[in-house]
C-alpha cells in the first residue's frame, strides 16, 4: 500500500511538471523573453546571458543515490540550492545525492544576476 501511494504521489508530481510551460528555463533582461537558444545564455551575440538552463530538468535517484546537474549560461557562476534538504541535498557544484524518498526542486540563481533562475525536479525513490 505504501509504494502504491508513492508511485501515486509521483506520477501526481510528474504529470504537474509536464502541464507547466517550462520550470527549468527562467528568462529576464532588456531583451524580455529569451528563446533559450543553442548557445545556451539566450543573450545572442554577445550580450548579457537572458536565460539559464538546468540539465537534467528531471530525475529520478534512490536514497544515496547521486547525480550531477549543470547550469547552462555562459560566463556565470550559480548558487544551487534544493527547497527540501531532507530528501535531496546539492553541493556547490550542483552535485545533488538522495537522502530520502520524496521530491524536490533543485535551484539554480545566476550570483551576478538573481533574476536568472533554473530548476530541476529530483525524485527520490526508496
């Protein structure tokens, strides 16, 4: 009964981050809404990083389990942080480990720029 509400609560979790628009990219700057583009800092040629992505934007570990995450803007440090450390912890170099079941979001804010913002949903399983 219990792993068949945590599978419950997951898929929950799961299909409410397929229905948002894009939680792991966050755009800001004179140049408004960035398209995110190949290069990754969405600020064109040359100028200021508008976006910040977060790869994987979703992954699922086991308690001890670890996996290591990325910020794709160019010429930025981030600063990782998760909103549940009871169940998922990240280093500062966005090296995130599992510490029990549940779920939480990891996030990444540009140092320089805090408008500049990405996430990624961590699933931990027993």
């Amino acid at each position: 009964m219990r792993r068949m509400i945590s599978l419950f609560v997951l898929c929950a979790v799961l299909a409410a981050c397929e229905q948002s628009t894009n939680p792991i990219i966050a755009s800001a700057g004179p140049g408004g809404v960035s398209d995110g583009g190949s290069s990754g800092n969405g600020g064109g040629s040359g100028g200021a990083p508008t976006s910040l992505i977060v790869s994987p934007s979703r992954v699922e570990i086991g308690v001890a389990g670890r996996v290591q995450l990325s910020a794709n803007i160019a010429n930025e440090t981030v600063r990782w942080s998760s909103n549940n450390p009871g169940v998922a912890s990240v280093s500062t170099f966005g090296l995130v480990m599992g510490l029990s079941p549940g779920v939480a979001t990891i996030t990444a804010r540009a140092i320089t720029d805090s408008t500049l913002v990405g996430y990624a949903l961590v699933v931990v399983t027993p």
